[in-house]
C-alpha cells in the first residue's frame, strides 16, 4: 500500500510542478503520460485489493470510502490534467505553425539582405570608382593651380628683379645721360664739385653749379618711396647753402616710380627743389643753358625775358606732359596685360608666351658723339607719317583739335597749375 501511495504521489507531485515546457513539448509530455499509465494500473489494482478487503475488513469502508474518494478526485485532476495536455498539444500545433510561418519569414528576410548586401556592394565599387575619378580631378585642378601660381610668383619675381635691377641701375643712367647731354650741347660736367658734399650729377652753367641727384626706391614696395623724397628734399640744404650751388636743385627718379610722386616741386624757402624724370632732363638742361646766353639781366628786353619764360614754361609743361603720359599708358598696359593672364584661355595664353619670348624690340643705339638733331626727327615723322598715308592711314588735317578733345587733354587742362613753373 506505501508502494502504490508513492507512485500516486509522485505523479501528481509530478502534474502539479509540471513547467510550461513540460506540457508542451512532446518528449517532456510522454514521461509523464507513462507516469499517469502506471499511476492508473496502480489505481486499478488497489481497486482489486479494496473489493477484497471489503469482504473481510468491514472495519476498513471507511477508509475505503476515504481512499474511494480520494481516487474520485485524483481521478479528477487526471481528466483535467488530461484536457489541459490536449489544450497544450492544440497549443503546442499552433505555435508550430507560427514558427513555420516566422521560418519562412526569415527565409525571406534573408534572401532580402543578401540582395541588398550585392546592391550595397555594387554601390560601394561605383563609389569608389566617384571617388578616384574626383580625386584625379582635383589632384589635376591642383596640379593645374600650382602651376599656374608658380609660374605668376616667378613672374612677378622677374617683374620685382627686373624693377630692382633697373632701379640699381637708374644712378648709373642718369650719370651717363647728363653727360652725353652736356656733351652734345657744350656743358661743362663737374666730376669733382668744389663745394662739400658729394652729389650725383654736378654741372656748372652761368657759373653756378646745378645739382642732379638720382633717386630711386630702394625696394618693390613704392609707398615710402614719395616720403623718401621729401626727407631728400630737405637734406638738399647741405648743398644749396654754399656758395656758387645753385638753388633750384633736380631729384632724378625713375619713370615706373611716378605713380607715387604727389608733388613736383618743393619750395623750401631760400631754395627749390623739382622732382623730374629722365625724360625731362634734356629739356631742363637745355632751358638752363638757353638762359646762359643772357648772363646780365638787365641786358634783355621784356620781349625776350618773356621768350625765355615761355620757353621754359613750354619745357616743364612737356617734360610733366610726357611724365603724365607714360605714366597713364603704364597702367593702361599693366592692366591689359594682368587680363591677358586671367581671362585668356591657357593654351592661347602659353602660345602668346611663346611668341613674346620670340620676339624682340631693338631702339635705337644712342651715340655719344651723335647729336640727336631736331631735321632729323621732323624728317623721321614726315616719312612715317607718307607710309601711313601710302597704307591708307590718313591722319585728318584736325588732328590737333581732336587731340585736344580727348580725355587725356582734357584732364591735363583741368590740372592747370602743374603746367606752371614752381
């Protein structure tokens, strides 16, 4: 009897603590149906055994009855652990069908990530493939864009070389050209000046001695240049108060250094100071020497005091005239040439290049001993201007009216004061 209450037990010991799992997977599910199967057979026997006993243990209904009614709800449980078995196998088919239907799912799912990892991949080698062809372009752009500041800084370099070499230079020129200017018009030139001081350009008219100083930036940078020139103007006082120097003193500077020159002429009070350029030398020169002729003031006539004048106000105006000029075609040509490198093509740009190295401009050699005759000049533009007749380039016989009516003229008239002698 302890035996058959301990299958008893064991297996609705085993019913109630059955888990989830137990009751929904088969294999779990089977021990304890084998379970129930023994539990049952022992049930029956003690069935048997009670049916004996009842004959011969009248003491023992009760206990049977007990034992009867204890099986009645064990006999229970198992029919309701019976239709929660089959509850959980129905359970059980379901859920099986939703993990058919969530493999399938996967199925899918999968197949969908291995179509879009082959598109991930084929948009990856075309971006790769974007991404050199860009790299190529913007390593060309900056190969292209090096080159092009490589080759503008060494011309500007040139430019700056070429500037410092011809501005080393302007005190060698200016030398040179006054020389052969008095050496063409008789002048004496003073190597050595008596007085103190060491002058650039000395020469001696009418007695006096003229001085000509060369000046010119010591640098590319030309904005200190004009007030260099006024602290010169000053320093000019060395030479101007010893006697015999003449008081109107001459600063030589370089023709490409104008732009920077706000004022001309410097009146110091017991001297003058004039800033001219190669160009003027010649002219000033010359009306110096005109004056020579009249040694003795009192000796000329209003008449020719007033040639005089006029011959020297035509001179400063040409020599301020030319200087005006070729200043305003510097910048014309300046910026003619600053498009050509930014708006020209490359390649018509190189080709240009390499007809500008091509070619070459050869002015005419001056001659120390040659003087430059005025016959010969009119004759030159006499014959230049037949060929361009002969070319049907016929100048009008207002040209001089027209010339006046320009913007450039027309500028100059307006600026009255600078054709006036300081």
């Amino acid at each position: 009897m302890a035996e058959i209450h301990e299958h008893l037990s064991l297996f609705f010991d085993k019913i109630k603590g059955a888990t989830f799992w137990d009751r929904t997977l088969p294999w779990r599910w089977v021990s304890i149906r084998a379970l129930s199967y023994e539990a049952y057979g022992e049930y029956r026997n003690l069935m048997k055994e009670l049916e004996q006993y009842r004959v011969s243990l009248d003491g023992e209904k009760t206990t049977a009855a007990q034992l009867r009614s204890t099986v009645s709800v064990q006999t229970e449980v198992i029919k309701q652990g019976e239709k929660e078995l089959a509850a959980k196998q129905n359970e059980i088919t379901g859920l099986r069908e939703k993990i058919d239907r969530l493999e399938g799912n996967v199925t899918k799912c999968k197949e969908s990530i291995a179509t879009l990892k082959e598109q991930e991949a084929n948009e990856r080698k075309q971006y790769d493939a974007s991404i050199a062809t860009l790299n190529n372009i913007q390593n060309r752009i900056e190969k292209e864009r090096k080159e092009e500041l490589d080759e503008r800084h060494r011309t500007d370099v040139e430019r700056i070389e070429s500037l410092r070499k011809n501005w080393s230079e302007h005190q060698r020129v200016v030398r040179e050209m006054i020389k052969g200017i008095c050496q063409r018009h008789a002048i004496e030139y003073v190597e050595k000046p008596p007085f103190k001081g060491n002058p650039d350009n000395t020469i001696r008219i009418c007695g006096e001695y003229v001085v000509f100083d060369a000046k010119s930036p010591g640098t590319e940078e030309l904005e200190g240049f004009y007030k260099y020139i006024q602290a010169q103007a000053e320093g000019i006082k060395k030479y101007t108060k010893q006697e015999g120097v003449k008081r109107d003193v001459f600063l030589v500077v370089p023709s490409n250094a104008v732009d920077v020159i706000r004022q001309f002429s410097f009146n110091m009070g017991d001297y003058s100071v004039y800033v001219v350029t190669v160009d003027a030398l010649e002219p000033i020169v010359l009306a110096l020497k005109k004056i020579e002729a009249y040694e003795f003031a009192e000796e000329l006539t209003p008449e020719e005091r007033e040639n005089i004048c006029r011959i020297i106000g035509k001179f400063a105006h040409v020599a301020k005239r030319r200087i005006q000029i070729d200043n305003f075609f510097v910048r014309q040509f300046l910026d003619v040439l600053t498009n050509c490198e930014t708006d020209m093509p490359s390649d018509v740009l190189e080709k240009a290049v390499e007809f500008e190295r091509a070619e070459k401009l050869n002015p005419p050699i001056e001659k120390r001993a040659k003087q430059i005759l005025t016959n010969e000049l009119i004759g030159d533009a006499t014959k230049i201007q037949r060929e361009a007749e002969a070319k049907g380039l016929v100048f009008p016989d207002n040209i001089q009216e027209k010339i006046r009516t320009l913007p450039l003229y027309e500028e100059d008239k307006k600026e009255g004061s600078d054709h006036e002698i300081s």
